[in-house]
C-alpha cells in the first residue's frame, strides 16, 4: 500500500519498503524514535491463497523482505516514546571518555594537552550541533509544544473495547509530534483481511445486538449497513485525530498545519473488493507546503499513480527519489 511494489506469491515476503520508512531514515536521525508504526490488531503471519498474510498486516516497511513491527499495545508504544533507557552507548562521547582523558592529560607535556583540549572542544562542538540540529526542526515556523507527555501511561495490555484501543492510539501519535519524539507514524486501525469484531456498535441489520456476529473480513463482502457503521467508525478516528492536531497550536500555525496527515484504504467496495480505484484523503498544511480544500480526481488520467501521490508528499519533506514504486513523476497538482 505505501511502496508500489509489486509482492511476491507463493507465500514468499518480498513487497518494497514504505514511503514512510524512507521519511524515517531522513528525519529519525533528528528524533528518540525514527518511526512510530501502530496498530489495533495482531500481525498474521499465515497463507492465505498462495500469498503471505503479512501483506495484510503491515504497511510499513523497512526493506523489501523486512515489515517494520507492530506496535500493538498502548503501554508499550508509550514506553518506546518516553521512557529513557539510556545506556553508556547512548551518553554523550565526551561524557564517556572524560575520566580517561583526565588521566591521561596528568601524563603528558603542556602542548600535548593543548592538543587533546583541541581534540575535546571540536568533538563537543560537533555534538553540540547535532543535539541543536535537531531541536530546530526542518519546517519552519515550528516547534514542539511539550517536553513531556501530558497524559498518564495507559493501563497495560489491549483494551477490550476496539474504539478505545483506536481513540488511545490516535492520542500517542499526536503526542509523538507533540513532543517531537517522533516525526513519522503509521497507524493501522485493521488488517486487510480482519477478523476483528465491533460489540460496542449497536447492528441495525440485527436489531439488540452488537455487530460481533461476523468478523469484519466477512462482513465487509455484504456492504450492509452494519458495514458502513463499521466504516463510519473508522473515519470518526480520523475526524478526531484532525480535530486534536488543529486544538494544538504552534506558533502561528496549528499542529495540524505542520503535519501532512494521509488516510487510505486498500479497497473501494468491499461487496466487489474493488481496489481498482482507492479513496484518499490528505489532510494538514506540512508548514505551509500543502494546499488544502480541494478534491482532485485522476480517473481515466494518465497520471493516476498512488505513487506519485507520495513522490509529491516526500518532495513536501525535502526527500526526493528518482523514482518511488511504479512511479517517475510527483503529481504537478500536489
């Protein structure tokens, strides 16, 4: 979905790696976490019809073979973006060999110290501007508006009610940004061929229930009602990750406005599964880079390439291949 490659049958893992993960080796130097990849139900690792159901299950990728892991609990996606597990190996290289260069500075002539005092200040120097570099942020205009998280760690393991699981998940990738622990996040809310369930949605297809009776996969072949409230409860997900970005402001611009926000999905009808044609919505202003309010239709256009899509969102990013998946070409209108 976000590599334009073409997988690999015979239960064989070979696909591309994700837009996202070519952002992450751009811009993760700048943060704690290269890359935040969420989601709401487990990776499945199984055969289904000649091809691997991790296809389904990831997509993110870290290189044509490698599906970047899931984060699946929310504990957990909070303790890799702010819990510190700083080891000798993460300290400053100045902080480590001090001690010894103290040593060894008793032991040498007055222009042998001068020499390694050089030594020290170009290499504090050098750290120092890769910790500012990394403060300042690449958009401009832009900040981070907390240095902590401003909510409580969540409760350990997976919450039974799905739109919770959804809800708190939205709130760390906000939070990510937020703080600027990290710049890029993917977050699946299900897997392409999901068997989650919904007993928090009232059916309207079997009156007093809730929409548990079928697992979403099978669900999604009927486009009934049922299956629309599911959808409806997917985009309410988006609608308030939105809203949360445009509340937070930053500078002159809302958290929103300095974020490029991408929602897909791999299927236009799920009665057909159709994915001849898949909608997608890009939301957010990436510092002043994206215009907004506009419906663009590439139907019967040459240039109708998902690739070019994020050719154009990468270029927002200063990130920019020759060519991504099957595409040559950004989308000139984007």
């Amino acid at each position: 979905m976000l590599s334009g490659a073409p997988i690999a049958s015979g239960g064989e893992i070979r696909s591309g790696t994700s837009f996202d993960q070519m952002l992450a080796q751009t811009y993760g130097r700048s943060t704690k976490v290269p890359s935040l990849v969420l989601a709401c139900e487990k990776s499945n690792p199984s055969v289904h019809k000649n091809y691997s159901m991790l296809y389904s299950s990831h997509i993110s990728w870290s290189s044509p073979t490698t599906p970047t892991p899931l984060e699946l609990y929310p504990a957990l996606a909070f303790d890799r973006l702010f819990k510190d597990e700083a080891s000798p190996a993460d300290k400053s290289v100045l902080d480590a060999v001090l001690a010894d260069a103290q040593d060894l500075r008793r032991g040498i002539s007055s222009n042998d110290q001068r020499k390694l005092d050089e030594y020290l200040d170009s290499v504090r120097e050098v750290e120092k501007r890769i910790e500012n570099a990394g403060k300042r942020g690449e958009l401009q205009g832009w900040r981070p508006t907390l240095d902590k998280p401003n909510i409580a760690r969540p409760a350990d393991g997976i919450p039974q009610d799905i739109a919770e699981h959804m809800r708190i998940m939205c709130d760390l990738l906000v939070l990510g940004f937020q703080t600027d622990t990290t710049r890029i996040t993917t977050l699946k809310l299900n897997n392409d061929h999901s068997a989650l369930r919904f007993p928090n949605l009232p059916s309207i297809q079997q009156p007093g229930h809730g929409i548990d009776y079928m697992i979403h996969h099978l669900l999604s072949h009927s486009d009934g009602e049922d299956y629309l409230k599911v959808n409806q409860l997917f985009m309410e997900q988006l609608a308030y990750l939105a809203r949360k970005l445009d509340s937070i402001q930053e500078g002159e611009r809302t958290l929103l406005d300095n974020t490029m926000l991408m929602h897909c999905s791999s299927m236009m009808a799920g009665a057909k599964h159709d994915n001849d044609q898949l909608p997608v919505i890009v939301l957010g202003g990436a510092g002043g880079r994206l215009k907004t309010g506009r419906a663009l239709d590439y139907k019967d256009k040459p240039e109708r390439q998902l690739c070019r899509l994020f050719m154009s969102m990468m270029d927002k990013m200063d990130v920019r291949p020759k060519t991504f998946g099957d595409a040559k070409l950004m989308l000139e209108e984007v």
